[in-house]
C-alpha cells in the first residue's frame, strides 16, 4: 500500500509514468479461450474475488474500439480454468475442443476494486496479453448481457 497516494493522482491508462511493481494481487489473470463448441465462441474470463469471471463472446474480442461485441455471462469459473486446453467429450457440457487465444493479465483502470465496478456493472481495464495489449471495457446492458468494447487511446 506504500505507493497508494501516488497511484490514486494518475490515471495509468493516460500517463505513461510507472506505476510501480509492489502491487501485489492487483495483476489479476485474464484469459479468452477459443472454443469450438456446437457453435464458435470465445470464453473471455477475468480473474475477481478468487474465481474466473467469465462471458461467451460469440464474435470474439475486436481490436476496433468503435466495435462493441456482445457477451453473455456464463457460470464463474475456477481460477485453474484459465490454464485449460483440450478435447471436452462428446456428450459432456461444452463438448468440442478449448484452445487459449490470449492470456495474460489485467488491471483495473480507475482505483476503485474491480468487484465494485463488476457489481456497478462497469469495468474498463488493461488487458496485458500477447495478443490483446490495451483498454478494454465491459458494460452490462441487462441482467446477463454486456457488451465488450476496446476503449479509444488517449
Ligand atoms: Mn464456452
């Protein structure tokens, strides 16, 4: 918490200043995985309060910030999800193969906790993957729906 005061003045996703290592847990895992299923989507999942948080992006993750992509929540997954790649059997939930598409990690853009924003269901964050490398912001427009969107560079 040493560099609290320092980080609250800046807005990370505007100034290119550090923002420093010793931020603990708030690199947080996100991960979009490719799966093939009885229809194409991509799992786009964020790491908040100890689980994957996770939305099917049918049209997966545009890199075109006047694109919005629509997601549907899905169920919370296990943070071990997030390594997973595979054959899910024939017969089974989501049977079809999963590949990661991009992996990395996240962070909120404003100071405000992540789970707050989720609850507000507004959250704009830095995805740091190999792929993905910029803002991004989720927006719930009802109940499960959201709409994921690249944020425009500042
Ligand atoms: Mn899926």
């Amino acid at each position: 918490m040493a560099l609290e005061e320092y980080r609250k003045k800046r807005d990370f996703f505007k100034t290119k200043e550090p923002e420093g290592k010793d931020r603990g847990k708030a690199s947080s895992i996100f991960v979009v995985q490719k799966h093939k299923a009885r229809t194409l989507h991509y799992d786009f999942r964020l790491e908040i309060g100890g689980v994957l948080k996770s939305w099917a992006v049918p049209k997966g993750v545009s890199t075109d910030p006047s694109v919005k992509r629509l997601a549907v929540e899905t169920e919370d997954h296990p943070l071990e999800y997030a390594d997973f790649e595979g054959k899910i059997p024939e017969g089974e939930y989501g049977a079809g193969t999963v590949e990661i598409w991009d992996k990395g990690t996240y962070r909120p853009i404003k100071e405000k906790p992540i789970q707050q924003s989720y609850d507000d269901g507004l959250m704009e964050f830095m995805l740091h993957g190999k792929k993905l490398e910029a803002g991004y912001a989720l927006i719930r427009t009802q109940k499960k729906q959201w709409l994921l969107k690249r944020l425009k560079e500042v």
